[in-house]
C-alpha cells in the first residue's frame, strides 16, 4: 500500500513569504531551511506538505517567536484571485459557498480534509477536520482561513471558540486577542465554531451561470490534482529501491499500485506524459541531486539511477543537460 503524499497550493507558501517580509523577519534564513531562494515562491507550484515541519522549526528558532504560526497566520491577508473564492462568491449563501470549498479543498491543501457539522440543535455551526502534526502549520492555517471567511462574508464571520489538537500551544489569552474567541487546547480535533445564522446570509456576488462555470473549472482542477498524485506515488516506488534494482518495468509498477498496466498507461497519458517521461524525469532530477550534492562516484551514480553501464548514462545526463556528468559536477561544487 503505498502512503499519501500530501501537498499545498502554492499560493500560500507566497502568502507566507510576503507576510514574513512585512513582519522584517529573515525570510531568507527561513526558506533556506526548505532550500528554497530569497525571492517570492512560485505560486503556481505546489508544494510537498512534509517540509512543513522543518520549515516551521526553523522558523521557530530564527524568529525566536514560539507562537510564530499563530502571527504568521493572523497577518496573511485574504487570499484572492483562486476558484475557491469564486466559487464562494458566486454561491447564492454563506453556507453553500463554505460546503463547495470544503468539497474542494484539496485544490488548496489536501494535508487535511475538513467537514462542515451543527451542534446543539443547529444553533452552532462547526468546522471540525482541523488537524496536523505541525502546531504553526495549523495555527497559521486557521489564521488564513479565519481571514479569509471574514472577507468574504464582509466581516460576519466571528468564530465563538475554536478547539486545538496539540496540548502545548500559546497562552490562552494570546489566541484569544488574535483570533477573538476562546481557545481549548489538547482536544480530540481542531475544530472552528460559529453562529449557524451565518450559513443563511445570502451573497450579494450570487450568480447561477458564473456558478456553473466556477464548479465545472474546479472539478477539473481537482480531477487533475488527483491524477498528478499518481506520478507521486511511481516516484516513491522508483525511491524505495526498485530502480537501482533495474527492475522497474511499467507492469512491475503497476502491480505495485494494485492496478493494471493499462489503466497506468491511460491515466499517464491524461496528463499528458508517459510511463518513460516519468521515469526519464525522475532520474534526471535524481542524477542532478547526487551530482551536485554528494561525493558519490560515477560507478554509484550509475547503480543508484537504474543504468546498466556508465556509457548509457553518461549519454543520457548529456541529453538533458548538454553536459557530461564531470562537468556538471565540477560546476556546481566549485
């Protein structure tokens, strides 16, 4: 069974680097710890959701701030311009726009996967669903999500309480100035509480067809999201040793993925790749990582990217990169 690999829109990595540079907090140092340059992330680009924990610890130890998240989260302005704020606009109310953007959430992280409940004969309304293993990841999360409910309902939305996984966290009336509502820490699930009236107020940007269009566009975005999650998971088989074992033919992989060889082929090609690009592609970044990175000779390099001999790789590192491997490796350890 292979793990889920979890990834974020890249917007919000660009929201959080442009929040931090407003905050005059060394941004540099702290997206170098995720190797990333002093410069505004790609938005367009997901981003893996596992560096989260290193890129908050760091964060964490260069601010010296142990509630950093929780900042962080409270100055990230409202994110615009995505689908899920058109699709929530275009919404006739509050609530419909809330249950199309949890229903495609994923198109802006699927690290976790919210539900919208009621409590106490409907008179609460609840997002519960809230969790991650990372406390500023999460606290941040719910800051951008609080801003941005807040701007799109013209400043109705006003959470009543809000529950927190982790048992350690800020002062309770820390969260309780940032996000104005009590705060309970070590509980079973995050979870945001609000006044369910909230779900009935109509949204003066309602418009059916607009709707439509929204909804057809998302849906597709989240088709193809989760058919690109299918490239991740051959990445992590190729990973877990079955290239340099020179076995890593398309039914091999298949069969890894408890599917046929056939449907691998046709969902590959929706998006508009192929087994071998894929295989070409992550040998290529694997090849340029040693090369670089590492001390590792020719012959291993050779071994551990699935070529049967040095001159077959050798010619294939020129074709992607017009350099033999000694001189790629010369200019990028010099």
């Amino acid at each position: 069974m292979i793990s889920r690999k979890t990834s974020d829109a890249g917007i919000f990595l660009w929201m959080v680097y442009q929040t931090m540079h407003k905050m005059n907090l060394d941004a540099a140092a702290i997206f170098a710890s995720v190797h990333l340059p002093d410069q505004p992330p790609d938005k367009f680009v997901r981003r893996d959701n596992s560096t989260q924990l290193r890129f908050w610890h760091s964060a964490e130890e260069i601010s010296k701030d142990q509630n950093i998240g929780l900042h962080v989260g409270a100055n990230v302005p409202p994110f615009r311009g995505q689908v899920i704020e058109y699709l929530f606009l275009s919404s006739p109310t509050f609530g419909e726009g809330l249950q199309r953007t949890i229903r495609y959430q994923a198109l802006l992280t699927d690290a976790m996967s919210l539900k919208l409940e009621s409590h106490d004969d409907n008179e609460i309304a609840i997002i519960s669903g809230l969790n991650h293993p990372v406390r500023h990841y999460l606290e941040c999360a719910i800051g951008i999500l609080l801003n941005f409910f807040k701007y799109i309902s013209e400043d109705a939305f006003t959470p009543s309480e809000i529950w927190l996984p982790n048992d350690e966290g800020a002062k309770l009336d820390e969260y309780k100035k940032i996000w104005g509502c009590n705060v309970r820490l070590g509980q079973t699930e995050g979870r945001i509480f609000f006044d369910a009236k909230l779900l009935d107020q109509p949204s003066p940007a309602y418009e059916p067809e607009l709707l439509k269009v929204h909804e057809h566009h998302a849906a597709s975005q989240l088709e193809l999201l989760h058919k690109h999650q299918l490239i991740h998971e051959i990445e992590k088989i190729l990973a877990s040793g079955l290239l340099e074992s020179s076995e890593f033919d398309q039914n091999i992989v298949a069969g890894r993925l408890n599917r046929s060889a056939r449907s691998l082929r046709a969902d590959l090609q929706l998006l508009n790749t192929s087994y071998e690009k894929v295989i070409a592609q992550y040998r290529e970044r694997l090849a340029r990582r040693l090369l670089s990175q590492t001390q590792e000779s020719i012959d291993q390099i050779v071994y551990l990217t699935g070529f049967s001999e040095p001159s077959a790789f050798s010619r294939a590192f020129k074709r992607w990169t017009g350099e033999t491997p000694t001189a790629y490796r010369q200019r990028k350890q010099q």
